[in-house]
C-alpha cells in the first residue's frame, strides 16, 4: 500500500507540473518548483561591480527586445560573432550566453556571465571564472522536466523493443513473430536507478515513480530525496546499488570526479540484462566499455543522448546496434525556453540591483 501510495502522488504531482507548464510561469513558481538557490554573495559585494551598465549578449535573436525595457538605462548590445564579442566587451559589466576564454579576457570589468546550458563544464576552467573575479551562472534545472520525460521515453521505447520494429518498418517486415517481441518487459515493478538525483535526475525518477517503479538513486551532497524515492545513497555507493536495477538513468554533471566514472567496473556490477539511459553527460561514460557491455548482453539496451564524443563518430558501432537509441544531445529541446527567460530576467534585475544571483555555479565542484 505505501509503494502504490507514493506511486499515486507521483503521478499526482506529475499532473500538477503538466497542468502548471500551460500557464505563464511566475520567478516564485519556478524557484520554488525547481528549487533553485541563490549565490553565497550578492554582487554588491564584489570588488568589481558598478551596476549594469552595459550588457553583451550572444545566442539570442529577438528576445533582446524584451530584455531592453527591465533596465530602461542600460546598454544592449549584441554580439553575433567572438570578433564583435571581443570588441564589444572591453567595457560590459555581464555577458549573457558565453563563457569564451578569449572574449573573457578582453572584458576587464565584466563581473557576471550566464549561459544558456545546464552543463557548465567548459566554463569552469576559465581563468576569470575559476579564479572567482567572475561569477557563473546557468540553466541548470530549467529543461529538468523534458528531459525527464526524454529519458522515461527512452526507457519505455527500450522495454518494448520499439528501436527493432522501427528498423524492420523501413523494409515493411511484419516482425510479430521476432525476438524482440519476446523480449518485452513492463516497467512496472521494476527498479529505476537514477545515477545523480538532481534537477533532472529527480524529474527522471518521479517519472519513473509515476509508471509504477521503485526508484533508487545516488547524490553526491546528502541523502535526502523526495519521497517518490525509495533510497538515496552517496555517490560512493554507486556499486552496491546498480546490481539492483533493472534501468539505469545517468543524469551526472561532468566534473574531473565524474570524468569517465561509469567504467568497465561499473557495467560489470549492473544486472545482467539492465537498461542504460544517459541524459547526463557523454563524458562521463566510457564509451567503449559501454559498447562492449551491449554486445556481450550485459546491457540489454541504451538510450543516449549524448556521447563521448559528440558528434558521434558515423562508422561508430553503436550506431548499428537494434537495441539502440540516439538522440543528436536534443533532449532539453521543447518547450522549456519560456523557464530560461524567466530566469534570466530575474538575473539580470537582481544584478542590477546588486543581490545575489539564482543557479551560480561553483568552479571547484563543476556545476
């Protein structure tokens, strides 16, 4: 009864976010719901800072447009190349959508620089951002629920063998009487380890909760969890955990402690048979012991939407394996961009105001 108790308010509140999502979302609704933090300092107290005067923004189109009219007195400009960029930032006090090392250090008074993506591994070892003078803040959290359901499509088109009869259509093969149909399991009833209970790794799970799973998952910081999980262990229980799991969800961050973690080791601990999912990091995989581990049967199928490397090779292996899926790193892609531009126009009114950022990224830790 507990089980299909937290099941049901799983998929409760599964519900609840799909409802919410159709409306205007307000910055108390999301930092609530994705529970975002602030930064440990406000920027006031930066030795750099004098407000924004004038902002450099790159990757966005006409958005700009409606960034103008929250600080009627600063100065937009838009950067369409790193030429114009490293021009442009010799006197901006933030850059939104870059971290480039170049123009970075053109931009002597920039204080602030938000990105678009969640992962901010190319970012971290930039010389102003790793030393402090310049603070990082990111995406992370906002396209945590698409690709949640990303990851939880993969699963279900992996459980039901979908990548093997999509394969047969292009040659009008009526496969009723395959393997693949013989292979087929429910997902329900299983157990779901999410590797890397974040923002989209907790999106994943009570997803996975939702379709009648019991989810099981690692974090790096503590053990507490939602309570649509059932155990939350520290990352150094990775081992013991995965021999449980009948799927295996990668959300991990790439960091130099995360670098090619789930290894030939790794594989060789998971349940004969186990679905890999990684809508983490493609680096964090190693790319070989994982292919190795679907062609020997370890791993009974793969979802992936990154790869190390990325573009994935075209002769690569993996591309010519049935139990196969890949997604080109599009899992983030619909209808989350409206969640980013909420937050970056918070940001960029708490930066003018001198308070402390939303999502800033810590340089040692990676994310």
């Amino acid at each position: 009864m507990k089980k299909a108790g937290l099941a049901m308010a799983a998929v409760t509140a599964f519900l609840l976010l799909a409802v919410s999502s159709l409306a205007e979302i307000s910055i108390d609704d999301l930092v609530r719901d994705a529970r975002i933090v602030e930064g440990p300092i406000a920027v006031r107290d930066l030795p750099h800072w004098n407000g924004a005067r004038k902002l450099m923004i790159s990757r966005l189109g006409d958005e700009v447009d409606a960034l103008r009219p929250l600080l009627p007195d600063a100065e937009f400009v838009v950067a369409t190349s790193e030429a114009e960029a490293i021009a442009m930032a010799a006197d901006a006090d933030a850059i939104i959508g870059s971290c480039s090392e170049r123009v970075l250090a053109a931009a002597k008074s920039v204080v602030w620089v938000q990105i678009f993506s969640s992962g901010a591994e190319h970012c971290v070892d930039v010389p102003a951002i790793a030393s402090g003078r310049v603070v990082l803040t990111n995406m992370q959290k906002m396209s945590a629920p698409v690709i949640g359901e990303h990851a939880v499509a993969m699963v279900l088109a992996l459980a039901r063998r979908l990548p093997e009869y999509a394969k047969g259509m292009k040659h009008g093969i009526w496969m009723r009487s395959s393997e693949a149909s013989g292979a087929m399991f429910p997902v329900s009833g299983k157990t779901m380890l999410v590797i890397g209970l974040g923002g989209i790794g907790t999106e994943a799970a009570q997803r996975g909760a939702a379709l009648g799973m019991r989810v099981i998952g690692t974090r790096n910081s503590s053990r507490e969890g939602p309570s649509f999980v059932d155990y939350v262990g520290l990352s150094d229980e990775l081992l013991d955990l995965v021999g449980q799991a009948d799927v295996i969800v990668n959300a991990l961050p790439l960091t130099d402690a995360t670098r090619n973690l789930l290894d030939s080791g790794f594989f060789a601990a998971t349940k004969k048979g186990a679905l890999f999912v990684n809508v983490g990091r493609g680096g964090t995989v190693d790319t070989d012991a994982l292919t190795d581990a679907i062609q020997n049967g370890q791993i009974g199928g793969a979802g992936l939407d990154v790869t190390d490397p990325e573009p994935l090779p075209a002769d690569h292996a993996l591309w010519q394996l049935d139990n196969v899926i890949i997604t080109p790193h599009v899992a983030a892609r619909g209808g989350e961009r409206e969640r980013h531009f909420v937050l970056l126009k918070e940001n960029l009114r708490r930066f003018a105001a001198g308070e402390r950022l939303l999502n800033v990224v810590d340089p040692e830790r990676g994310y």
